[in-house]
C-alpha cells in the first residue's frame, strides 16, 4: 500500500488499513532503522488507570508503605 505525506505533514491512512483497525483511533508512532511503525492504542480515562494499577498492587500485595520504601530507595544518592 501506499501512503504520500502531505505539504502540512500529514499521512492518510489506505482504506484497507482503517478496514482491519476499526476501533483504533490514536497510534504510538515510532522511527527505527528508517522505518515508520503505527501501533494502536486505546486511550483511557487516568481514573480507570490508577484504578486498575491499585487493583493489580492490592493483587501483589504490595501496600503504600512499600511504595514509600520503594521511592525513597530509589531517591538516594549514589557514593
């Protein structure tokens, strides 16, 4: 497939391509070895992220107290 970037650098999508991804919306664009890669992501409200990162800590066991440690552990300063 083809895609031309335009004068205000923009690329459109080939209809084969927003075919297959239909949902997706936003992608995590990066640049290796001159090559473009388009990955989709799904954005979430960060409410729903902290919620499920608390979710997944209280899973593990892992309370604040440990996280307090964690931080000022990796706060020190290096001799």
């Amino acid at each position: 497939m083809l895609a031309k970037k335009t004068s205000k650098n923009q690329l459109t999508l080939p209809k084969a391509v927003v075919d297959a991804l239909p949902d997706a919306e936003y992608f995590d664009v990066t640049v290796k070895g001159g090559k473009i890669t388009l990955v989709p992501v799904k954005m979430a409200p960060v409410s729903a992220t902290l919620e499920g990162i608390r979710e997944k800590m209280g899973k593990l066991g892992i309370t604040e107290k440990d996280i307090t440690d964690a931080i000022k552990w990796a706060r020190k300063t290096k001799r």
